[in-house]
C-alpha cells in the first residue's frame, strides 16, 4: 500500500498557479523625463459573480504615480477610456463576468519635471461592486539626463559565394546620448556551421563562436564599428543567423529595446549566399 500511494503521489499533477487578478509587464525600467514607455496590464476575475465597472488602475509608491507621468493612450477599453482618480490611473473596461479577463496597453511621458529617482509601480483589478488586492509591481527609475547614455547595437552582413564560401559582418555600435559612454562591450555570435574567419575590432573567445567587441568611448552622436567573418566552404547550405547583445555600458543604458541585432544570411551551396 505504500509503495501504491508513492507512486499515485508521484503521478499526481503539480499544481498550477493561479492567475493574478492584476499583472503587469513594462516595456522598460529605466525612463528620462520627456520619454515615452508602456506597461500592459491584464485583469482577471476569479470571483463567482460579475464586477461591475471593472477596472485597471496604475499607482506609485512612495511617489504617485500622477506626479511622474501623463497619460497617452490606453488600449482595449469602453468609452470612459483611462482617467485619472486621486493618485492613480484607471483604465475602464465595463461589467467582467466571472471568469473573464481584460488586457490594456497603457502608453505613458514621463513628465519633463519628474525628478531623478525611483518609484515601485503597484496596479490592482478595481470595481464599483468588488476591489482586489493592490500588488507590487517592477522598480521604475527615473534618470538624469545627465547621467544617462543610450547604446545602440545594430548587424549587417554580406554574403560571398564561391569555393571559399563566407559572410562578412558588420557591427555598428551608436551612442544616442546624451552623456558619452565608456566601458562597451558587445558580444557578437556567429552561425553554427561556420569556422571562424578573422576580426577587426573584435577578440574571438578562445575556440568558441563567441566574439568580445569593445569600444572604450562613445561620444552622444557617434558610432563606431567592428567587423567579422565566418567560413562557410562550398558545402555551407541553409540558414544561418548572427547576433549581437550589449553587454556592458556606463552610464546606465535606459533603453534596452535597441541593445541586440541579428542578422540571417542563406547558403544555396556555397555557390550563393544572400544575405
């Protein structure tokens, strides 16, 4: 009997979590004054009964959120639309029948007058008939322009045929500002499939497809750029994608969306290669 109650509790499913009845994802954690970012935020009813004028509302602690940031858009809802209540946002979705779910897509300015520092962002599912908890979302940073530098990654490549096969990249590293940079590091792979063919501007690690490149300085405005090859002989057939990702900047990078690239080239045989 023991070892038959073992084995049911071994095969018993793992419980699954619950669904929150609010969750948030922000598109990024560090923000400059002027800057304009979003936060999704999806509604659950796990009650047995309908909430009427069912709710998505957005706070700030210890600082409000209304006195960080405007409001710009917030997607999916009825006419009300979003608006603010005392200290928070609130976007309106009408009566959410139990069981039911609802997503908007909150576009957001930080105020040209918010102050450096940071606020942990807190959303909660609101209705006229039922509120739920209020839960504590991401950290968010508001920046010094003076301190802050925007590092961009970008990939090209060009593709050769032939006998000796091979695709050149190029990598081009951009600081947006609006302080200078120091200290950059982009971590560059090249295709499984290919042999290493030689850098410029990039140290590959040991025999792996790995490739450290480093930029000492960045002034705002400038580029710079490195380059690489990988092999492919008159063999190479397929698809093969390169990627790049920032590794290491200062100052702080407040915009993560522009840190990677990658880029896919074709091998038709050797013969043809298109990127």
């Amino acid at each position: 009997m023991a070892a038959l109650a073992t084995a049911f509790l071994a095969l018993a499913p793992a419980a699954q979590a619950e669904t929150p009845s609010s969750a948030v994802e922000v598109s990024t954690s560090t923000v400059l004054p002027g800057q304009t970012f979003t936060i999704s935020q999806t509604i659950h009813n796990d009650r047995d009964f309908t909430v009427t004028f069912a709710k998505g509302a957005i706070y700030g602690t210890p600082t409000a959120i209304v006195d960080v940031v405007d409001v710009v858009s917030c997607t999916n809802t009825t006419a009300v639309g979003c608006f603010q209540a005392g200290s928070s946002y609130r976007a309106a979705f009408g009566d959410l029948e139990a069981g039911g779910t609802k997503t908007t897509v909150w576009t957001l300015r930080v105020k040209d007058t918010a102050a450096p520092g940071s606020f942990t962002l807190q959303h909660q599912f609101v209705g006229d008939n039922y509120a739920f908890d209020t839960l504590d979302g991401p950290v968010i940073t508001v920046g010094n322009p003076s301190n802050i530098a925007d590092v961009k990654v970008s990939l090209a490549a060009t593709g050769h045929g032939g006998l000796s096969a091979r695709i050149d990249y190029t990598l081009t590293v951009t600081n947006t500002g609006p302080s200078a940079a120091s200290g950059i590091r982009v971590v560059a792979t090249y295709p499984s499939g290919l042999s290493f063919g030689g850098a410029t501007g990039c140290a590959r690690v040991g025999s792996t497809r790995t490739l450290n490149c480093d930029v000492a300085s960045l002034a705002s405005g400038t580029s710079a750029t490195a380059k690489f090859s990988a092999n492919g002989g008159l063999l190479a057939l397929g698809s093969y994608t390169a990627t790049a990702q920032l590794a290491a900047s200062s100052p702080a990078d407040p915009n993560s969306a522009n840190n990677s690239a990658s880029k896919t080239c074709s091998a038709l045989t050797g013969l043809i290669v298109t990127c």
